[in-house]
C-alpha cells in the first residue's frame, strides 16, 4: 500500500513535462495547416523534385500546352503501318441528262474500184448511221485519162438537210491524180444516210477511186462563234 501511494504522489520529472509540451504543440501546429491553407497558396517553390509522378497525374487531363516547347513532338512515336485498302465505293448516279458515258460507235465505206464522174451530181458512195452527232470525213483520189481537156472535179459531203462540205480538184500535166479531201459535223435526227456526190467540167474522161467514207459518233457537236 505504501509502494502504490508513493507511485501515486510522485511528480514528472522535467524532462517528460517538456516531451508532453512539444507532443502537445506539435499536434496543434499541424492540425491548423490541415485546415488553414489558402487555395492557390502550394506552388512549384513549395514542391520538393519529383514529387509530381505519374501515378498523381489524373489520365487525359494534360494537354500539349502543359509541356515544355518540343516535348509533345519527342513524344511522338514511329509512323504505323498502313491500313489495308478499304473497299470500292459504289458507283455514283447518272448525270444531269441521265446518260452515261460509254465508247464511241464508228461506221465506214469503202469503194476502191474507180467510179466514173459526170457532166451532173454523180452518187460516188454512201453510208448509213443512226440517228445522233458525228464527225463524218471522205477522202478520193481524182484522176483523168487525157492530156487535154482536162476537167476539174467538185465533190460535196452531206448528209440530211443543212450544212454540206464542198472541195474540188483540178489536174494539170504535172499532176495528174490528186486526193480530194472532206470532213463535216453533223447531227442526223433520224436514221439516214451520208452521201458524197461529185461532177466534173470538162471533155476529159474523169474517175475517182479509193473512196473512203467514215463517221465517229460523238456526245454532241459544238459550234464555237
């Protein structure tokens, strides 16, 4: 029983009166700062080197403009690999006059046999199309049997009504053959045919051979002014 009284009525010593103090301040002082820091007050002066890790970075929330100039470039990895090619895309609509585009369809005549000219329009050959626009060309050689006399040949392109081509020949000593040569744009409303007709002036004998008549069809004819 004396033992526990003097336990009991002993005083601290110093030395644990001055750790209780500072125990007690210590936990004070830190229990204000927790609760006493301004916002905005913790700056990077306040942050120790490397105290910002990745792991205290939220993901997605720092952008380009948070980086040192040159850093967002560094960062970029190698090119990757192309994809592979997609698939064809289907085709588009007709035009505005609903056609579409298609090869252009071409028809000829040949006569090489020489075909005698006269004195009035004498049919030399012909072709028949289809309605539509061509660019029709005819090519003969003229030539004349006599040294005198000697005619001149005048053929014409035609084809329908409206324009024609016209081209004549005329022969000398020196040159007794000689190509003549026509082309025409045209467009047929219907179906017909493309004629090339000829006569000759003149007492001499006159033929062409090697009549050639061909016409391309085209999307449409455009008369520049």
């Amino acid at each position: 029983m004396a033992a526990l009284k003097a336990l009991v009525t002993r005083r601290p010593s110093p030395a644990i009166v001055v750790a209780l103090i500072a125990a007690v301040i210590a936990m004070a002082g830190t229990g204000y700062a927790a609760s006493r820091v301004p916002r905005g007050s913790v700056g990077a002066a306040q942050l120790a080197p490397d105290a910002v890790t990745s792991a205290k970075v939220k993901n997605r929330k720092l952008s380009a403009r948070d980086f040192a100039a040159g850093t967002p470039g560094a960062l970029t990895g190698p090119v990757g690999p192309s994809g592979s090619e997609g698939e064809r895309g289907v085709g588009g609509a007709p035009g505005a006059d609903n056609s579409t585009v298609g090869p252009s369809d071409a028809y000829a005549s040949y006569h090489d046999a020489a075909v005698p000219v006269g004195t009035s329009a004498t049919p030399i050959a012909s072709l028949s199309v289809p309605a539509g626009s061509y660019f029709i060309r005819a090519k003969a050689d003229a030539s004349w049997t006599a040294d005198s006399g000697l005619p001149s040949v005048t053929c014409t392109l035609a084809g329908g009504a409206g324009a024609t081509d016209v081209a004549a020949a005329s022969p000398s000593n020196i040159v007794p053959r000689q190509t003549i040569t026509l082309q025409l744009p045209k467009t047929l409303t219907s179906a017909g045919a493309i004629g090339l007709t000829c006569q000759r002036t003149g007492t001499a004998t006159a033929g062409l051979e090697n009549v050639k008549i061909s016409a391309v069809a085209v999307g449409e004819i455009v008369q520049s002014p």
